[in-house]
C-alpha cells in the first residue's frame, strides 16, 4: 500500500539533501540559466541572419552613371546580404584571403559601359563550397542580376521578394532556444542523478538499508520523481525569466506545458533508475548513462533545430524520447500549435510509462 | 516459538560456499554471539535471516516468519546495524531519526535515543562528517526506533574507541535486560564473551563450536598447563625424568606441560630445580576463548569436533581486525 506519508517524510529528506549539496543545485538550477546567458547572447547580436560579403567594384562608369555601384547598393539592401566594400587597388582574390572570407563579388571595369551597351559582361562570385553561406550568396546575386537584365530590356518583374521569418516577425533564435534548453535541463538533471544513486546506492547498500523500514520501492522512486518535476518547474520558470527580461523572448506560456513538465522528469528519472538497476557498479553505470543521454543532448533539438542536421541525423532524432519533449515544447511556446503538442504528448506519455514500469519492475531493493 | 530456528542453510557463491549447511536456534531473550575470520560467512548468514539475501538451501524461521518472503512484515519488528553502515550524505544524527520515525510511523524522542548512544554532541552534524565510530553510533540509533524486539548488530564496534565501545556494550546489556532478542556478530572476543550468553564459531561457511564460552573452553581447550621459561635441554631432563608430556615452544623459549592433575605441577618444578639448570619465570594457565578461536580457525575440526592436528601450543594472537 502506497503511504503519501511516507512519501512525503522521504521527499523532505531527499530535498533537503540535495539542496545541502551544492552539487545538485548548481547542475540543476544554474547550469541552465546559464547557458541560456550564453546561448542567448552569442546569438542576439545576429538573429537576422544577414551575411558579410566582400564586394569589389572595379567598374569606371559610364555615361556618368556608375551602375556597379547600384548594384551593390541594391544587393545591400536586400536583409541577406551586407556588403562590405573593398578599395578597387587591392587584388581582390588576395584580399579575400587575408581576411579569411569565404564570400566574395567582384564587378568587372567595363561593367556599366558593356550593360548600357547591351554587350554581355560577367560579375564574379568567389565562394567556398564547403561553406553554408556561399550558395545563398550566389543565388542572391544571380537574382540580382536578373533584375537588372530585365529591367535593361524594359522587362517587369514578376515576381517579387520580401524576406519574413517563421510564424511571427518577431520569432528569435532565443525563442527556440528556451525550448530545447528546457528540454535539455528536463533530461540531464534527473537522469544523471538518478544513475548515480542508484548505481551508489547499491553500491554502499543503502538500498537494503531503506528496504528494512516500511518505505517501498515504489515509495522511493515517486518521491524522487516528485522532487525533479519541482526541480524542473523551478528550471523552467528561471529560464523563461532570463529569456524574456535579458533578450526580450516570445514565448506562450499556457497550462498545456505542465503535461510536459510533469512528465519529462518523471521520464528520465526512470530511465535513469533503469540505467542504474540494470548495470553492476557505478562506473558502468555511468558510462551506459552517457551513452544514453549525450545523443539526446545535442540530437534531439536541444541547442538547434533538427531542420539543420542531415535527414540520416533527423531520423535518429526521432528515436529519442526528448525530442518529442521539445518538439512539444516548441509547439506550445513557439509556434502555438497544440494539435501537434498533443501528438507529442501522447508519444512522451506511453514511453514514460513503459520506462517508468520496466524501471520499477527492474530495480531490487535486496541481492538474490 | 524461538525468535530464530535456522535448519541445513546453505547458500553459494559460485565456488565459495559462503554458508555450508548450519543449524542453531536462538532462544527468546538471548545473546547469541556470531564469531569468525573474515569470509567465514557471518554477514551472508545475518542477511539471509534479515530477509536482504535469498538463501540456497534449507529452512530459516524468524519470529516465526520467512524473512525473503514476509520481509516487508519482519523489518517492522527487527532492529538492524549493518556491517558497515552507511546512510544519506547530508542529513545529521537527529533528522535521521526522525526520518526513521516518520517511515515507521511511530512516535520517538531523537534526543533521547542519541544520549543514549552518546551522540547528543554530533546530533546536527552531516552524516558524511562524522567519524567512523559516530557514524556506527548513528546506525545503532536507527536501529533503535522501531523499538525492535530482535536486533541484528554486525560488528557494531567495530573502529570504535574503548570509551564507545563500554557504551555501546551497555546499550546491548540495556536491550537484553529488557528481554530483547540479539544476534551479535564481532571480531573481539571479549566482546562476545562480555556480553553473549551462547556463541557459535564459525568458519568456512561451517559452524565449527558452539556454546557458552565455558564449553566451548572445556570441549575445545586444552586444559591447564604449566608454562616453564628454560631452553629445550631442561624440557628434554623434565621428559626423561618424569611420566609427564612435554612441549617445547622454541619460539617463545618455553617449556609447556598439560597438567592432569594439580600434583603434577610438583613433579615438573622438582625435576627441573634437579637439573641444576637455570629457568625463569613459571605460571599455570588455561585457554582462553582467544586461545581456542585461534586453534579452531587455524587447524579445523573433525567430525567429532575434534581440533585436527594441534600439537604445539600457539600463543594467543592478537584480536584480529578488519
Ligand atoms: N554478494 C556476494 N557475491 C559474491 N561473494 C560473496 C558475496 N557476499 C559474500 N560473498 C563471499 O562469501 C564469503 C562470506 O562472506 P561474509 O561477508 O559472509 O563473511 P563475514 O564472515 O561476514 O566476514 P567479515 O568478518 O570479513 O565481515 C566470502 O568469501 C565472500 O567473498
Ligand atoms: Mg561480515
């Protein structure tokens, strides 16, 4: 018979341990907050996305109009790129190298004269295959001049561009990054704490000291889950604090995230007995946990979105159980879709409870 | 009933018997003191009867009660020290207790039961900063709690100072005059004979004595003897001239006769005052628990329980300790 009681008077103790140790509180409560202080801040300054480009323009002019330089100013205008522009005396290949860009446009001299005169002159983009800006620095310039190749031969443009970012205009880096560091706190906290007592447990046999009073296994373990769902809600609302008062995040906050609070703990701090009941010493316990938790640390959309990540990576993603945490997450904080946030529960709910179960059936007070 | 009835147990660990087929009972109110080298398999016994390990073979009643299956019934009643005990990091003496208290539901004064231990002093001290004998001290008490009336202590002063120790023992003495039930495990044979009625030796996984310590003294002992310090020519010119046996101990440059009858002490001490030779220092002396714990682990018994091939008198060793 379950003793909310007993429960409780264990829960106390529990607390008031971890909270004596210094330990916990820091990987809890301040590791979080401060990575979301670093995280946030690296990418506050840049969350247009805005790309340097290096910009050489040779062009002499013609007809008194020096059309590079309109181009550049366009290509400036657009919120891809931001033009940097080099003196016409330097050698532009050499330049680009010193300053170890990857990005580069260079406008030939004859580039107003041969446009007025209809005569077939070509730019140069510089660029490195191996970098993600490159491409989109070649196709905005490709666009660019298609622009003005019709508008050289009086053609009207179509079809126009006007850059947006998802769902709301005011959708930050930092607003994706609440979620996934929630998500990041809701595994690590629990799960590594949970393999090391019950790995040490075992170890200094506190576990057959604790079956000998009335306590039960069942007992135990809800109680710890209890203290990390507290721990968790502490975490969160820490988080979303520093997010919204230092970077001004945008996040919504509604009753649907608790689901999500409340299992997430309970969740790992399962896995975590798991990993520690099924291994014979906590040195193995501990690497098992983090052969466990590290993919999940960094694959399941915790400091970036899996968009990002090759579609191989993307799969493994969705065979771990944090990422439907955050994925859940984002859905309610971000983008305000619950349909998609209850899927995700749904799938964090039946994991919860199959690890949950297995862990309480695995883990044994006594030695056989 | 007996608090304790324990038939053919046996249990292994792969190759190690760590307990090969023992049978004793406890009587109600007793003593019983649980004695042995290290891995003679006192602790696996103790946990088998603590209902904290399965055991292989044979029958174990406690209270009445089959400890691996009605443990969660039988903790309730029992009172346990661990063989080295352990507890949360932070937490001091007094929340423990109360901790302990909470979980069995009962009400109890903590300060109470630290002075009783001798722990007022360390009550708001963390766990993982007391010493070693505070710590055991810490053990005792939260074996206290659920006022118990069978408790299991192994080695429970152990690494204590004689101080402690003394006030440990009156604990135990305490128990037992309240008609407690104690199982007793221990290194220090003082200890065991201080304070248990009934021991039983163990090694090997096999009881090899068990008793008071005065039969297992009679039974297993050899008896007094005359201890003469003289070299090994007298020991030969007291052997020539007299009916009696003697030994000779070179290392301790002793001559040793087992005397049958007092009046033979006479005729060793006048053979050897003959000789014209010198000797020193002369005493009479029996074996002591220590002397025959030492015989019996070191050289085994028989099926008669027979101590096998003991022919040299050993000096007594020191205690031995973990
Ligand atoms: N869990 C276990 N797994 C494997 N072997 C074990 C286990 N527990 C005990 N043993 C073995 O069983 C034997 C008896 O051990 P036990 O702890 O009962 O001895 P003990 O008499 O209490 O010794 P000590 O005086 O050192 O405490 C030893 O050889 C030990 O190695
Ligand atoms: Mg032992």
């Amino acid at each position: 018979m379950v003793s909310g009681k007993r429960i409780f008077s264990d829960f106390k103790v529990f607390s008031r341990g971890y909270l004596r140790n210094k330990f916990g509180l820091f990987f809890g409560l301040i590791f979080p907050v401060i990575l979301i202080l670093i995280f946030g801040a690296i990418f506050s300054g840049n969350n247009t996305g805005t790309i340097d480009v290096y910009a050489q323009n040779q062009d002499t002019g013609a007809f008194g109009q020096n059309l590079g330089d309109r181009f550049l100013s366009a290509l400036n205008e657009s919120t891809t790129l931001r033009v940097i522009t080099v003196n016409a005396s330097e050698n532009f290949p050499d330049y680009l190298a010193a300053h170890s860009a990857s990005d580069g446009i260079l406008i030939p001299q004859n580039f107003s004269a041969n446009y007025i005169l209809g005569q077939p002159v070509n730019l140069t983009v510089y660029g490195n295959p191996t970098s993600s800006t490159s491409g989109i620095v070649s196709g905005t310039v490709n666009g660019y001049a298609n622009y003005f190749n019709l508008q050289r031969f009086n053609g009207t443009m179509i079809i126009g561009l006007t850059s947006a970012t998802v769902n709301t205009q005011q959708t930050k880096y930092i607003d994706f990054l609440i979620p996934g560091l929630i998500g990041f706190s809701i595994l690590t906290s629990p799960m590594f704490s949970l393999v090391n007592i019950s790995s040490e447990y075992k170890k200094t046999k506190l576990f057959k000291q604790l079956s000998l009073t009335p306590l039960t296994k069942m007992e135990w373990l809800t109680s710890k889950v209890l203290w990390y769902i507290v721990l968790t809600i502490a975490g969160f609302l820490l988080m979303v604090g520093v997010g919204i008062f230092a970077f001004g995040a945008h996040v919504t906050l509604t009753p649907w995230l608790i689901p999500f609070l409340v299992l997430g703990p309970m969740l790992f701090a399962a896995l975590g007995m798991l990993v520690g009941t099924v291994t014979k010493n906590p040195e193995t316990a501990g690497v098992i946990g983090n052969i466990v938790t590290f993919p999940m640390m960094f694959l399941a959309g915790t400091f970036f979105p899996i968009s990002i990540m090759p579609t191989y990576l993307q799969t493994v993603a969705h065979g771990l159980p944090l990422f439907y945490i955050i994925e859940g997450l984002n859905n309610v904080m971000v983008y305000n879709n619950i349909t998609g946030a209850i899927i995700d529960l749904v799938v964090v709910a039946v994991i919860t409870v199959v690890i949950f179960a297995l862990a309480v059936k695995l883990f044994k007070w006594r030695e056989d | 009933m007996l608090p304790i009835e324990v038939v053919s147990l046996k249990k292994c660990y792969g190759d190690i018997r760590a307990v090969d087929d023992i049978s004793f009972t406890v009587k109600q109110g007793e003593v019983f003191g649980l004695l042995g080298p290290n891995g003679a398999g006192k602790t696996t016994t103790i946990e088998i009867l603590e209902g904290l390990r399965a055991k292989d073979e044979g029958q174990v009643k406690v209270l009445g009660l089959d400890p691996w299956k009605d443990g969660y019934e039988l903790h309730k009643k029992i009172g346990v020290i661990p063989q080295e005990f352990t507890f949360f990091e932070k937490i001091t003496p007094k929340e423990a207790i109360q901790y302990y208290a909470d979980l069995f539901k009962v009400k109890v004064d903590p300060d109470a039961i630290l002075k009783e231990v001798l722990l007022e002093d360390s009550a708001k001290v963390y766990f993982d900063s007391l010493s070693g004998g505070q710590k055991q001290k810490t053990g005792l008490a939260l074996s206290l709690v659920n006022s118990p009336e069978l408790l299991f202590l192994d080695e429970p002063t152990t690494g204590l100072d004689p101080n402690a120790r003394r006030a440990i023992w009156e604990v135990i003495r305490g128990l037992k005059a309240k008609g407690k039930t104690i199982i007793l495990t221990t290194h220090y044979l003082d200890e065991a004979q201080q304070l248990s009625d009934r021991v039983a030796i163990m090694n090997h996984g096999k009881i090899v004595a068990m008793g008071t310590s005065e039969e297992i003294i009679k039974q297993h002992g050899s008896g007094e003897r005359l201890e003469i310090h003289g070299t090994e020519k007298l020991a030969n010119y007291i052997k020539e001239n007299t009916e009696l046996q003697v030994d000779y101990n070179r290392s301790r440059g002793e001559i040793v006769i087992p005397l049958k009858q007092k009046i033979d002490a006479l005729a060793a001490l006048a053979a050897a005052e003959q000789s014209g030779m010198d000797w020193g220092e002369i005493q009479t002396r029996q074996d002591s628990l220590d002397d025959v714990f030492v015989k019996l682990v070191s050289y085994g018994v028989n099926e008669q329980g027979e101590i096998i091939g003991d022919n040299e008198v050993k000096p007594a060793v020191s205690k031995r300790r973990r």
